[in-house]
C-alpha cells in the first residue's frame, strides 16, 4: 500500500515541486490516519478521549492547507506554483 504522501505525488506527478511543501503537514496527519485505521492503536478510547481540542484544531489545519493546495493543482492542472 503506499503511503498517502506517496500516493498524492504518484497521482499528480508533474506537480511534484508544488507538492514538496505539503510534505510535513501530509506526514503530520498520516499519525492521526494511521492511528484511526488500527484497532490497536488507542486502545479502547474513542478518538474524542484519546486526542485534545487543540490537536485537533492543529490537524484541522493541516488539512486545510493541503487540500486547498490539492484543489488549486487540480483546477489549474497547468498551475505548478506554490
């Protein structure tokens, strides 16, 4: 399976360079995709018990961030600004 990060660039490849400054932010959410995908990961704890209000207010804004990158990429596919 690739990684999310992998997976972006693999489907939007000539806006590799665009991408390169998501690359944090992509990492920093994959702990909190990975984590919900597990069954093992928080043990018994519901996301709303294992997480703060300001980690998710963070995560929030992280993927904000990406997917308004992700959305001006795909819009404006001859776009490779950041």
């Amino acid at each position: 399976m690739l990684e999310p990060l992998q997976l972006v660039v693999s489907r939007l490849p000539r806006h590799k360079a665009a991408l390169e400054p998501l690359k944090p932010a992509i990492r920093f959410l994959e702990a909190y995709y990975t984590g919900a995908r597990h069954p093992n990961g928080p043990g018994d704890l519901s996301p709303r018990d294992f997480y703060t209000r300001d980690q998710a207010a963070e995560a929030l804004d992280a993927a904000d961030g990406v997917l308004k990158t992700l959305r001006r990429l795909i819009a404006n596919p001859e776009d490779q600004s950041q």
